[in-house]
C-alpha cells in the first residue's frame, strides 16, 4: 500500500514545445538582424509623355546561328565577314548600336566570339537579346 502514496514522475510537453519555439524565433530573428543588405544604387529611366519615336534605323542586329553563319540585319553572311562588316559601321554611324541574338540552335561559344569582335571595335552600346529568334527573322 506504500506504492499508492507516490505519483509517477512525467515530463510535460507543452512548456517544452513553447521553449523550443521561443529558442527558435529568437535564433530566427537574431540571425535575420546579422545580415546587412549590400545593394547598388540604380537610376531607372523616367518615360517622358512624347516618346513615341521610333529608334534610329542605323541600329545593327547580329544574329548568331549555326553552322557558322550569321545574319547581319537579316542578309546571311559568313563569320570571317563580321570583323570587317563592324568596323565599316562603326566608321559609317557616329554612335554606333549593335544588338546581339541568336536562334534556337545557335552555339554559346560564336556568340561570345561575336561579342568579343564588337568590343574590340570599341564598340560601347552592345546589347544582347535573351530570347531565341527565327532563323533570320
């Protein structure tokens, strides 16, 4: 009868979920406060209301293709045509533009040599197109 008197030992487990939890929100926040957010200032263009111009004609679109080939404002020409084509614009456009795509089987590698030429031209306005293009279009 002596056992009847004691009470069996337990452990609570709702004080120690609301500890884990508060350990958890405090390391959460803690960690959140440690991080510094490094940004860069960026200036965005403003539209002006009367900017319905069309962007000049003597722009340049190269699209890099395969087997070799490229298109120069949509007339195929050779990759050994490019270099020379270039520095004919650049002396032609007094600020010259070139916008640089390719197709859906073009290769990475002609495109950065394509880029690499527009550069060394000293071209400074190079864009490059991040959507694929028809073949020629």
């Amino acid at each position: 009868m002596a056992d009847e008197g004691k009470k069996k030992a337990r452990i609570e487990i709702i004080p120690l979920i609301d500890v884990i939890f508060f350990l958890l929100a405090t390391f959460v926040l803690f960690t959140l406060s440690l991080d510094k957010i490094q940004s860069l200032p960026v200036t965005l263009p403003v539209p002006s209301p009367n900017t319905t111009e069309k962007p000049p004609d003597d722009d340049v679109t190269l699209q890099v293709s395969d087997q070799n080939t490229c298109y120069w404002n949509k007339e195929l020409i050779g990759m050994d045509e490019i270099e020379a084509r270039i520095e004919q614009y650049k002396s032609q456009v007094a600020e010259p533009r070139i916008l640089i795509t390719g197709d859906e089987k073009a290769k990475f590698g002609s495109t950065v040599r394509i880029l690499d030429l527009v550069r060394k031209a000293g071209i400074q306005q190079v864009s490059v197109e991040t959507r694929t293009r028809l073949t020629g279009k």
